[in-house]
C-alpha cells in the first residue's frame, strides 16, 4: 500500500501542470485516487468560479491515477478521451475529486469521476465524469 | 465584426484561468473562435507532453467562446459539459483550438472543437471535442 | 409513489422503439429508473452480443425516464447528450440498466446509468452512462 | 475498392440489430461510412419521433464501420464508447448517418459522426456523435 501511495505521490510531482493549478494528491487506494484543489483566484472564469476546464483537467488527473493504481508498475497510462458535466458552479474554500476505476483492463481502464466543493463543513457535488484511458506496457517513455 | 471581437476579447481577458495557462484569442467570428496556446513546460505532464486536462481546459474555452458569439449581448453561456479524445501526443511549438457552433440555440447551444499541435510549417489533429453549453439570459452575474 | 411508477410505465409504453427492442420497466423510485431487456438474437451485432448502440438505447431511456420522475407531472424531458462507454460484452440471459439522477434541476437534469449482464445467478458490469436531459414545460407536444 | 464495399456491406448484413431497424449501407470509403435509415413508427418514442436511441445505435455503427475501412483484413472493431449530442428532434421521410474516421491508429481509432433528417429536398443536421473504436487483431471472434 505505501508503495503504491508512493508511485502515486511521485508520479503527480512529475506533473507540471497540476502544480500550476496548485492540485495535492490526498488519499490514494487501488482503484481509487483523491486530489484537492483549494480555491485560488487564479483558476478562476470571469463569473468568479473555478473554470469548468480546470475542474475538468483535475478530475482527469483523479481518474488517470485511480487507473494508474490498478496497472503493472513497468506499465503507464495515457488518457484516450474524458466527458465531463458540471453539475453546479465551482464555489468553496477547496475542492475535492475523486478518481474510481469503474473498469480494470489489461489495456483499456474505464474511470467515473467526482468533483466536489467545500464550504465551511458543507460538501456539494459539482462535477460527474467518465475517462477512458490505455494502459501502455513496456515503454520507458510512458511509465507511471 | 469588431464588436464582436471585442466583445470575445474583453471576456477572455477577465478568464484568469486562461492567463494562468498562457493562452490567447486567436480568430473570431460569428460561429468560431479561435484559441493559441505556446508551449509552456509549465503546462506538462510527466512525459514531457501538454497535459491532457489543460488541452480539454483550452478547447472547452473555445466552445464556449464560439457559442457566445452566436446568443445575444445581454445573455452569457455557462458549460454544461464537454467531451474531448486525445489523439496524439501534445508537442509543438505552439496549439491551435478552434470552437465551432454546429447547433445554435436559445437555450442550448453545442459546439464541436478541434486541437492542432503546430511544430515548425507542420500542423496536426490532436484532440477532437464536442461541449454542450447553456445560454443564461438577464442574469448579471452571467452575462459574457 | 404508486401515481409516480404509473406516470414512467404509461410514458414507457407509448414509446414503440422500446417495445420493439423488448425492454420493459422495472423498479421505479424518485430519482431512478430501472428497465430490464430480455436477451434476443434480434439485438445482436456480427459478434453475438447485444448491439452496443442497443445498450446505449435502452440505458438512455433509464437515464431519461429517472429524469422524468423528478420533474412536475406538466413537464417532459428531452435528451441533450449521452455518453456511453462499453466495458465487456453484452452476454446474457438478461440484462438491467439503472438510471439514476446525479443532478436534478429546473431545466437540466444529468443522470447516470449503469448496464449489466445477468447470467443465471452472476450479474456483470457491461455499461456506464452519463446522459444530459433537458426539462420542458408547458408543452403539450414534450409531456411525459 | 469494391473489396471495401463488400467487406462493409458482408459485415452489415450479419447484424441483426441493424436489420431490426431497418438501416441499410449507403456510401463506403476508406475512412468514411453512411447509413441511412427509413422512417418508421416502431422506432419512435412517445412523442412521434425517432427515438434518440435509436439514433446513437445507428450513428454507432456508422462510426465503427468507417472505423473497419481503415483497418486490415484480419481484424474487427469493438466499440470503446460514443457520445452523441441530439441537435433538434428526429422528423422525416429518411434519416442519413455519417461515420468519419478522424484518427486511424493500429490500437485505437476515432470517428466522428454526423445525423441528418431528410425531408422533401430538405436535410436538416440533428446529431453530432464522437466514437473510440479498438481494433482487435488476430482474434477469429471479433472480425469484421
């Protein structure tokens, strides 16, 4: 488990892009990935809510790594395609999404997605996805 | 024209989340907004590529911009969801999106968008989007 | 609640491209829709499973008829978008779809679906579904 | 090219679902499929017109076959998942479904779909669908 954890935990710090939105990996299971976004004005639209392509990039980080977890470790995952519906606008302190592998594969892993914001003690759902990724064995260039 | 590009302009430029990412309004016209996004290292995932989430970020942006060029100057559009494939690997020197508005609305307008990876004279296809959107009218708090 | 099952059984009956396929309602409750299609060489493809778009037809109408019963008796529901993803093929005696609304609302309502396979006493995932539903009232010609 | 032809049309021929329906091979090119389908009252729903289901079985087809033109002899397609939008309500005298293969690829391939309402002289867009196929080699119960 703490290796997975680990595999998880320095696979994300290898993304850019997800430390430029300021996302933290939070808990992590096989099958199953949290990250957490607080809110920050600079991922914001011009309504003054977390943009729909941020909550959407995240959540495809959650599912990614929720399929990543149920993979061989010389194996990496590539996204092949994610849909997204936001469900209400992106309000809170932070935000919560949650990876879940709705199917393991050998080279295709499905995965549903859920977002959500936090106020004060008050969590509401905000996004649903699905994510379609490939498992890629045997490639140095696409590990983990 | 220059009414609508200005109208376009004025609201991306109040998007901070898109000034995060580094991109910018490329060709605007009724029906079709343009979108360019240099290559940033800050953008990318692990392998080296833009993330896949900031690619669907950037796109969903040129959907909906594409919509709003289509609906009235006192309505604004919210996104209700959007789907993007991944087709090839993000790397270039700068991206192209494009949003086009395959069914204007009232209510509800979709847009199919399409991502290009620009490398040299070399242009290609790397992400395919179809985003649904909302027209919401006479609210101040959503409106362009 | 007996009014409610009445309401999504006459509404399912009045749609002959489900009766065609052969699918039937079973368990209705506020906010979810069960429909249950009986295995039949007609609904094959090339292979001997059940047509994918055929799971995708009749998980639509779980996720529509799941919107339907949580909106007023003087409204109807249009489908916007669904989005389906195929996780193993379709082999059984029999098959459940569940729709289930993830986001009621006044205009838009996003549902999830869920197929499965049953095959004597073993039930598969085979489907996951997340459907875009448009309410409207007030029309005679969308009602129910 | 004959050869294409009759690989698609063999292919089509040996679905019953298709055959249920009612929908017959139109035009076939290397990357490209069309479907057309004839009105019928079984395939409504209760308000009179094509059952939106219905339209994404079609459009599914009409993606996986253009998704086959592109692949070698010796393998098949599995559809992977699909989502369509339904643009405005299925009327008409014939429906005419368009599969366009937008990424080939040895593993995974892309098409995009297009659904037009025929009436009179009139054609009328009423759907937008994109598709991710896998090709499958070597495998004797999932060819063509």
């Amino acid at each position: 488990m703490q290796g997975l954890i680990t595999r998880i935990t320095d696979s994300f710090s290898r993304q850019p892009a997800m430390q430029l939105l300021g996302a933290e990996i939070g808990r992590v299971e096989t099958g199953f990935t949290e990250i957490v976004l607080p809110f920050d004005i600079k991922l914001t639209q011009q309504h003054g809510f977390i943009h729909g392509g941020v909550i959407g990039a995240v959540l495809d980080s959650a599912c990614g790594y929720a399929a990543l977890t149920t993979i061989p470790e010389d194996a990496g995952v590539l996204t092949i395609e994610y849909k997204v519906n936001l469900l209400a606008p992106a309000k809170g302190d932070h935000f919560r999404f949650e990876g879940r592998v709705v199917k393991p594969g050998r080279t295709i892993v499905v995965s549903d997605g859920a977002g959500y914001a936090v106020q004060g003690g008050d969590e509401k759902r905000i996004a649903t996805m699905t994510a379609t990724l490939m498992a890629v064995h045997g490639r140095d260039d696409v590990k983990d």
